[in-house]
C-alpha cells in the first residue's frame, strides 16, 4: 500500500481517487514469455514425435529387408540343392541308358553270329532293368508315394510341362499331404521306366501305410463291444487290408518276393503291436468282470453283519485279494453315493470272530493295521466328506441367490417412484427377516437397500438441478465433475453440454451476441455520461438482458444454427424497432421502462473489477501456499462478507464459484484466505460431525458442499433410515477441504480424483506422504507419520509439493534396518509412500525412469497426476491398495480411464510430462 499512497499524497488527484502503475507492458512482456515457453515446449513434442515416427519407420524397413533377404537366400539355396539333385539323377539315368543302348546295340549284332553273344545281350538287359527298378526305388522313396498313387502317375497325361504337372489337382492333393513337388515332378518323368510299378519303394511305401490304417481301424470300433468282439473286426480289416494293399491295376499281386522280404517285417510291426494291446484289454476287462461279480455279491446282501461276514470268508480263503476287493468296493459305493463316510468306517472297526479262535473277535483295522486298503477308503472318506460339504455350501449359494433375485423384486417394485419413506423401509426390513434363509445375512441386505434408496433420492435430486442449469445455459464441465454427480448422470448430460457448448462456441452465436451488443450501443442519439468513454448503466443492463434471452433460448434444447440466426436477426430487428419508439432514449439514455431489472452500473463495475483481480491472483503460483496473497486476490470486503455468512451456516454464490475456480471447497477457500487475517478459521460442530458418519455416500455431499436448511432436512431424513434422530440443525458449515486433478480430460480427472479419494483424502492430497506401512498397506506402523508432510517438523513446514525429485528419491531411500533403526527412519523425517498417489519407493523410481524425469524436476501436483495416469496405464487399479473399498460406481469411473489410457501411446503421455517439466 506504501506505493499507492505516495501516488495518493500528489496534488493533482482528486482526494478520493488513488492512481495506479501502469504495469501493461510487464503483464505483455509476461505473456509473450509464457507463450514463448508453450510454443518451445509444442516445437520439443512435435520433434520427438517426428523423431520416433522415422525411427520406427527405419526399423521397420530394416526388418523387412532382413526378412525378404534370408527368405530369397533360403528359397534360392533350396532350388540349387534340389536342382542339383535332379541333374545327378537326370545325368546318371541319361549316361546308364546310352551305355546301354550302345551294349544293347552292340550285342545285338553279336547275338546273329554267336550264342554266346545273346546271353551277354540277355545279361546286360537284366542288369538295364535292375537300374531302372533301382533307381525308381529311389525317387519312390524320395517322394513318399504308395503303389496307388505311382500308379495315378503313371496314368497321367503324357508331354506335361513342370508348370503344367504342378497345377493337377491329384499332384495340389499330395503336394498338401507335405509331399515334395520336384519328387514327384522326378517320378512323373520316369513312369515309363521299367519297374516303375514294381519297385522296393513302392512296396515299403505301402506297409507303412499299414499302421496308419489299423489306428483308423480302432478309432471307429463300437466301445460298447468286448475286447474279443473288437479283436475280431480288426481281423477282419487286416485281411481287407492285406487282400487289397499289394495289387496292381489289374488285379495281379506285386512281386511276392518283394513284398515278403520288405513290406512284411513293416506291416507286421503294426498289427503285432497292436494285437498285443488287445491282449492285455481281454486281461484286464476278465479281471473287471470278476470283480464285478464280487461286487455284485455284496450288493445282494442287506445289511453291514452279513457283508462282514462274506469279507471273513474272504480273508479265510484270499486274505490279501479279499481285502482288496473289498476295499474297492467300499470306495466305489463311496463314489457313486450308495455307502455314507460313517458306514465306510463302520466296515473296517467294527468286531467279527477271529478266524480259528473260539470267542475271539478282532477288527480289519486291529488285525491289519498297516494295510493300505484301509487307507484308500479313509482317504476317498476325506474326499467324499469335503465334495458333500462343498455341495452344501453350493445348495446355501443358490439358495440364497434365489432369495436375493426374490428380494431384489420386491425392491425395485417399491422403489420404482423413489419416494420410499423410513416406514416403507421398515416393512421391507421385516419380510426380508421373515423370508430370509436362516444363515443369510440380512441385516447387510438391508443396509444395502437403504444405501441404494439414498442414492436413488441423491440421483433424482442432483438430476434435477443439472437440468434446471442446462436450461439456464449455466451447466460447465466443472459442475458434471462434482463429486454429487454420478458416472451416470454424467453420462447422460455430456453429450447435452457438449451440444450447447459447441453452440456458444459457433461462429453464429458470437456473431450474434457481438451484432445485439453493438445495435444496442451503436444508436446515435445514445450519449455516454460527461467524461466517459463507456455505456451508460441502462444501456450496459438492456445489453445483459438482450444477450441472456438469447442464451436461454439456445440452451433450450435441440436446435440448430440456422434456427438460432433467425431468432438472433428477430431480436436485432426488435431492438431496432423499439430503439424508434419514443420514449426508448430518453436525454442519451435508454430509459428505465424497457429494463426488466432496474440495477446500479457501479455495482457491476465493482463484482466485475473484483472478479477479474480474483481471476489474475488465482494465476499466481504462490496464492495456495501464501495467505496473504489470496486474501488480496479475494479482497477484503469480500472475504469479511462471505466469512459472516458461512460461520452462520450459508455459502453465498460469490463464495461457492471462487470456490469452484480454485477447485477447492467453499470451506478449504474460505479458511486458506483467512489465515492471514486473525479470524478463526470455521469447523464442523459435533451434530454434523455425527450426520456426516450415519449418512451414506453420494447422500453425504448435502452437508459436505454447502449447508441449507432444505438440505440438511434432507440429510437428517437419509440419516433417520440409519436410526439417527437430529433434534437441532448445525449453525456452522459441514464439509472438508479437498483437491481436484489438473488434467483437462473429464474421464482421467474423474478417475484420478477417485483413486486419491482412497488413496490421500484427508492427509494432505498432493502433500500426503507417510513413513511405512503393514498389514499388506492397511495400516500404519505404531510412531510412524501419516498425514501432511507440511506439518512434519523435521522438514520446517516446507510444503512437499516444492520438494523436487531427487529430494524425494532421496527420503525415500531405505539403508536397510542393520544400518538405520525404525526409531531413526523416523526421527530423520524418511518417507515410504508419498504424494496423491501414494507411490511408494521402487514404483517411484521406476516411473522416473521410464519417463526419464531429471531428479532437479519439481514434484508439482501436473506431475503427480501424470505419473499417476501412467501407473493406471501399465498396472491398473490393482497398483492401489485402498481401491479394495472402491464402490462400484468409483471403479467403474476408473476402468474407464484405464481403458482410455491403454489406448493413448506411451509417446503422447511422455510429451505431456515433457511440456511440464519445460514449464516448470
């Protein structure tokens, strides 16, 4: 004030005005820098963006030249291999038949002179045909075909091109069975060669078809057959099979000879094998049969005496066959649920006469005690108790989901008007008690309907305040993200809000209100005031009263903007014409007979001049840690007014925006600004303390926003359902301070502000910290801090928010007990999990990490949110340990978020917390 006062002491100024700097130029230079700032921080994101696009593109190129280059060079050496293969072949087969030809020539024209001559010719055939059969048995084998299939081959079409053989559908077929096309492209080429048919190939080929076959063969077997019946039909296939398998198109058997030495060692590995495990299934269904008789012999005795005495028997004559088959028994009877666990006991504990002892009796257990039966059934006992328990607990289960589907009925069907009243609730309560199964919790399902009742009653209530301002045209972003406002209700009026946003926002309505503003100012027989160069109070009041009749009428609901510019040219126009009629302008001024609400000019100048010096303390940095700086912000005559009225219980409009502004409550503004003046700062009395605790939530924000009469009359009603009977209502305000999320995004900043309600609410939010936890993260340890670290003594009051990184990774580092005790950590002021979100240590540093954040970095409250949407990214809610008491409503406002942030890169969310740490 030393300031203005030597501007007040000149002479010039009249004695009741105060001259002030003109500070315009620093308030440019300041914004040119901060735009300067912005515009760095937007250049640095842009460029990393771009950068991480070429280098992504460049690895992606990368790769995909590795890849089409090792296939080329793959594809390319497997042509060579089996090109080179192919001409060995070709070139052998080509150099055997001109050496035959020639010997076959040559003997030829021996044979006419000599005997001798001819059985050389004979021989040398004999061997050209052994060739071509060899080497037919070669290519068979490469190619993996059967006798039918070389026989298909050898029908094919002749003068095929490779292309050509390739694209027949026989060859498609066996080519898809992962034979090899150049194989068989080999085999094709060669089907006129003798032995073709006939090879070694051929038939090898087909025994191993034999196995194949026989599993076929068993797969399709009725299981309903004996083991005998079953053996017989495979038989009967094999013989099929053998009759079928080794003969030619004309029905002429292949060489026996061959067949014998090489197809049968192979096909008779498959049926001797399988033959075998027919063996062993007529063993063990004979053993099963016997058994069965056993068990039916059992069976047919009626009572617990007469079993044991078959057993005795048992024992006389097999002593250690009887017990088994006995104990198998039991054990099935157990299963199938014809033997309880008791009467399973009773088979091995209860007495019968000792065999070959006159008037001795004895027990299974007492004269086996270490026998293994005895064990199988005490332990199929165990099972067969914990499945009849589980099935019990399975039958209460459905049970009580029946009466739970019951109950919900009858609910929704008295609830469906929500006007339920505690009497109401009272009848529910006593059928729910009449008709409730015997151990069903039902004072919890009561509780439950009364929690949902309230929040019904909350819902109707909260709707109908939301659509009175959407008609005024006064329903913003910030009022859907007060904590009254359900995921629901914010669902529904969105999607209204972003409609009538983007109508104020249009062109045309802009155009509009600017063209009704300058028809009402711009007359020329309008005459400022002497000395003023601004509109007379009447005209400034005629201009709100013209602009807020076309704000409600856009706000009225689905229209469109050719609508709204005919509504706004008739409003023009009228203004016009009413402008001409005598009386309208009256000595330069709009007289008072066309004001709906006569108001004082000066009165708005002063709201409007408080409201902006308001708006610029709330960009200084230092208004949430300096008191003194909000109070100067607020103003005085403004914080003396609203403070009367909210120690008598009523916050006032002014009040609850300013409020809404800073994104604080009433009560945390209010008691930040006068802490620099020696007021008391206003609390909650006892009566509210006591609502606030019986009222459930979203109920609760009815004495925790602002009081009314009308809404603690609510409250106290809600808390009446709960056994509360409130005589007297609370003379001062009723709710805590709290903190909202910096994030633009409605989702995110809904989520995060759920997350920190669990997680922080009531120890300080971004300046919440605390020195350890037990019980899986419940609880704090016995001397160990929790709460705001500004009121931490080992750390001077110093808010944590100013704290940069490396500071905090600092307090959090853990020597390890042998080298600093419990009592130590916390005399030295350590930290285990800090800020909003709780982060403890290693979660800490390994969100550093991944964003690469400098440890000179501010832990600014921005920062502390996007490292917390970055953890909702990566690990979800399960990262907070308070969220295991989220209300469903909560975690649904969260999941959303996650799935919101799953879909946002990680190179988006990295440039955010870049821009913030330029701006910091």
């Amino acid at each position: 004030m030393s300031t203005f006062k030597s501007f007040a002491s000149q002479p010039s100024l009249g004695d009741y005005l105060i001259q002030v700097p003109d500070e315009t130029a620093k308030i440019k230079e300041q914004t040119r820098e901060t735009v300067r700032k912005m515009d760095r921080a937007e250049q640095f994101r842009r460029g990393n963006a771009e950068l991480y696009l070429r280098a992504q593109k460049l690895a992606q190129d990368q790769e995909e030249y590795s890849r089409k280059l090792n296939y080329d060079l793959e594809t390319e050496n497997r042509k060579f291999y089996r090109d080179a293969l192919d001409r060995d072949n070709n070139i052998q087969i080509a150099n055997d038949r001109i050496a035959a030809q020639k010997q076959q020539d040559t003997y030829s024209k021996i044979a006419q002179f000599s005997q001798t001559a001819a059985k050389l010719f004979s021989d040398a055939n004999k061997q050209f045909t052994e060739k071509q059969t060899n080497s037919n048995t070669v290519n068979t084998l490469i190619a993996g075909t059967t006798f039918e299939e070389n026989l298909a081959i050898k029908g094919m079409i002749n003068n095929l091109t490779e292309a050509e053989f390739a694209q027949q559908n026989f060859i498609k077929q066996l080519v898809s069975e992962g034979k090899d096309v150049k194989a068989l492209w080999t085999l094709y080429k060669n089907r006129n060669t003798r032995g073709f048919i006939e090879n070694a190939g051929v038939i090898q080929n087909t025994a191993y078809g034999a196995g194949p076959y026989l599993q076929e063969v068993l797969k399709n077997l009725d299981q309903n057959l004996t083991p005998e019946q079953q053996r017989l039909q495979v038989e009967t296939a094999w013989r099929e099979w053998l009759a079928n398998s080794f003969i030619d198109a004309n029905g002429r058997q292949l060489n026996p000879k061959l067949v014998s030495n090489i197809g049968a060692p192979i096909y008779s590995r498959a049926y001797t094998s399988v033959m075998g495990d027919f063996d062993k299934l007529e063993l063990d269904y004979n053993k099963k049969q016997l058994l069965q008789d056993t068990y039916r012999g059992y069976d047919n005795l009626n009572s617990i005496p007469d079993r044991l005495g078959k057993f005795q028997e048992g024992i006389i004559l097999n002593s250690e066959r009887a017990r088994s088959e006995f104990a198998s028994w039991i054990v099935q009877g157990l299963k199938n649920g014809t033997i309880t666990p008791d009467e399973a006991e009773q088979y091995y504990t209860q007495t019968f006469p000792k065999p070959g002892v006159n008037g001795k009796t004895s027990s299974w257990i007492t004269q086996y005690p270490s026998d293994p039966n005895i064990g199988l059934i005490r332990t199929t006992q165990r099972q067969m108790r914990s499945q009849n328990i589980a099935a019990a607990k399975n039958e209460r289960f459905e049970e009580h989901q029946r009466f739970e589907v019951e109950a919900n009925g009858v609910y929704e069907a008295g609830i469906a008007d929500n006007n339920w009243t505690a009497q109401e609730h009272t009848k529910f309560a006593e059928w729910l008690r009449e008709n409730a199964p015997a151990d069903y919790d039902t004072e919890a399902l009561i509780n439950k309907s009364l929690k949902q009742t309230d929040n019904a009653r909350q819902e109707v209530m909260v709707r109908t305040q939301l659509q009175q301002e959407l008609e005024r045209g006064t329903l913003s972003y910030v009022r859907l993200d007060d904590p009254d406002v359900s995921f629901k209700l914010k669902e529904e009026f969105l999607p209204k809000v972003d409609k009538q946003q983007a109508i104020f926002r249009s062109d045309v309505y802009k155009e509009g209100i600017a063209l009704i503003k300058k028809t009402i100012a711009g007359h020329p027989r309008l005459v400022p005031p002497p000395g003023a160069d601004k509109l007379t109070s009447n005209a400034l009041q005629y201009q709100q009263e013209q602009v807020e009749a076309v704000r409600k009428f856009a706000s009225s609901g689905e229209i469109s903007l050719d609508q709204l510019q005919q509504v706004i040219n008739g409003k023009v126009m009228a203004i016009k014409a009413k402008q001409e009629e005598e009386g309208t302008i009256v000595n330069g001024d709009y007289s008072d007979s066309i004001l709906k609400n006569k108001g004082s000019i000066s009165s708005y100048k002063k709201s409007l001049a408080s409201q902006t010096r308001y708006y610029d303390g709330l960009s200084n940095k230092k208004f949430f840690t300096d008191s003194s700086v909000a109070l100067r912000a607020y103003g005085v005559t403004e914080y003396n007014e609203d403070y009367d009225e909210a120690a008598k219980g009523t916050i006032t409009t002014r009040l609850r925006s300013r409020a809404a502004q800073a994104r604080i409550s009433p009560l945390a503004l209010i008691n930040h600004v006068g802490a620099a003046t020696d007021k008391p700062p206003i609390t909650l009395d006892s009566q509210t303390e006591a609502l606030q605790k019986l009222i459930p939530r979203p109920a609760a924000k009815l004495v925790e926003a602002y009081y009314t009469p009308k809404r603690y009359e609510r409250a106290v009603a809600i808390a009446g359902f709960n056994g509360m009977s409130v005589a007297n209502s609370p003379t001062r305000l009723s709710f805590g301070p709290s903190q909202t999320s910096t994030v633009e995004d409605l989702d995110l900043r809904g989520a995060l502000n759920a997350i920190s309600n669990y997680e922080s609410a009531g120890a300080g939010g971004y300046n919440a910290v605390n020195q350890g936890g037990e019980a899986g993260g419940t609880k704090i340890p016995a001397g160990f801090y929790s709460g705001d670290f500004r009121n931490m003594p080992q750390h001077g009051g110093r808010a944590f928010t100013d704290l940069n990184i490396g500071e905090v990774m600092d307090l959090q580092y853990d020597p390890g007990k042998s080298k600093m005790s419990d009592a130590e950590w916390v005399k030295a002021g350590k930290l285990h999990a800090v800020s909003r979100y709780q982060f403890i240590g290693p979660t800490l540093k390994g969100l550093v990490q991944r964003h690469n954040i400098p440890r000179t970095a501010k832990f600014t409250p921005r920062l502390q949110d996007l490292l917390g949407l970055s953890l909702l990214k990566s690990g979800g809610p399960g990262q907070w340990v308070g969220l295991r008491n989220a209300s469903k409503e909560d975690m649904n406002i969260i999941l959303k978020a996650k799935a919101k942030m799953k879909a946002m890169p990680w190179e988006e969310l990295n440039s955010m917390i870049q821009a913030e740490l330029a701006n910091t």
